[in-house]
C-alpha cells in the first residue's frame, strides 16, 4: 500500500471504467507504423496498469481531506496511474463523493466520457438553442454527448444502429433520433435525412469516424 500525501486519496476500487483508450495503450495504437517503432510501445507499457475511471470506498484521506474513510466516490486518473486495479492513489481534484443514486459500476463509467463532452461543449461554445449531430450516439462518449445537450436545451439530431432506438431516445429526445440500417453510406443517409428535415447544425460530434488509413477496413458505423 502506498503512502499518501496532503491532496491524496487511497481508493478501494469497487469497479473500473472500460475505454477504447485503455485497449489503445495495452499496444501503443497510433504510434507510426515504421520498422523502428518495432517493440517501443510494448516496453512503453510493461509493468503500468491501464484505466482511467473508477468508483470504489475511500479507505484513507490525507490530512485536511475534504473525504474521510468509508466515503463513496468516484473518479478519474491521471494518465500511467491505472484503475485496474484493486486500490488506486488518487488525486483529490480528480475525485467526486458518489451520488447515491448511482451503483459503483454506473458511477465507473461517467469520468472519461464526461470530461471529454464538457471540454468540447464549453470550447465550442455550445448552448440552448443551437444544434448538435451525433454520430455513434450509443456508445460511450456519444450517448453522454446526447444526454447532456439535451439538458442544456440543445436540439440534438443522434444517429445510432436500429437495435439502440429506444435507448439513444431516451436520452436525446424522442423523434431527435435517426437510426442508421448500414445498408447505404451514412454520409449520404445523413445528408439526405438533414435535407428532409431541414437541418442545420451548429456542431457535429462524430465518435465513429477515424481518418487514420488502418482504421477504414471496418465499417464501425454498423456496431454504434
């Protein structure tokens, strides 16, 4: 167990938050693909646990914590720290007491995704009123995306695959959803769809597309 100091917590993990950035660095994804990268990313990441998201019980606060032993919370690591794990030293600021009403694994899954949408809302100046398109709306940053400008009184326009309907509804809106059948470009369903309803966007969230050369064999917009 490892000694903490003022601004620290020691967290008993009760559950981890699962990101495609976490499998990204179980090998180093993105690295330029030349010959002398060959093994860098592997020894980049031996002996470091991966994770950024956790929820789980404080088990000792620093001195003058704002949190104290036995206190529910939940949240997310700094970069090499990971929350796989089954104790985490973690930084106060990156910390929130857990609602209530939320179970540990809910709790786990909003860190990332969360940070990620409201950095992006509050850089582009999102707000009631303007529109929004969502592109893979039931996966983890997108469904959270949808969620939280709806709140905030932002059209949203989601797309996502036929079988999450109902779920993607329930968060963005009924009738603010469009959902993609994988059987045409979803550029050009898109376009078609926006036309027809006479859609203009402000912002458009794309959470599938990848523009790197390696990723274009999979067509993700069929798993969203």
């Amino acid at each position: 167990m490892p000694k903490i100091a003022n601004g620290q917590l020691i967290v008993k993990v009760m559950a981890a938050g699962v990101n495609p950035v976490d499998a990204k660095f179980c090998w180093g994804d993105k690295l330029p693909q030349y010959e002398i990268f060959d093994g860098l990313a592997q020894r980049g990441v031996d002996g470091n646990v991966v994770g950024f998201d956790y929820a789980g019980v404080v088990v000792e606060a620093g001195t003058g914590s704002k949190f104290k032993k036995g206190d529910e919370v939940f949240g997310i690591l700094p970069p090499m720290r990971g929350s796989y794990a089954q104790f985490v030293l973690a930084p106060e600021a990156g910390v929130a007491l857990k609602p209530k009403e939320l179970s540990f694994v809910e709790a786990s899954a909003l860190p990332l995704v969360g940070t990620t949408c409201t950095q992006m809302f509050n850089q582009h100046n999102l707000v009631a009123g303007q529109s929004l398109l969502v592109i893979g709306a039931s996966g983890g940053v997108g469904h959270m995306a949808s969620a939280i400008a709806h709140k905030k009184g932002v059209k949203v326009t989601a797309v996502c695959g036929s079988r999450n309907l109902k779920f993607v509804e329930g968060l963005a809106g009924e009738g603010n959803v469009y959902p993609y059948d994988g059987k045409t470009p979803v550029i050009d369903s898109l376009i078609k769809y926006s036309h027809e309803k006479q859609l203009k966007y402000d912002m458009v969230l794309d959470t599938v597309t990848s523009n790197e050369a390696r990723d274009t064999t999979t067509d993700y917009y069929t798993l969203i």
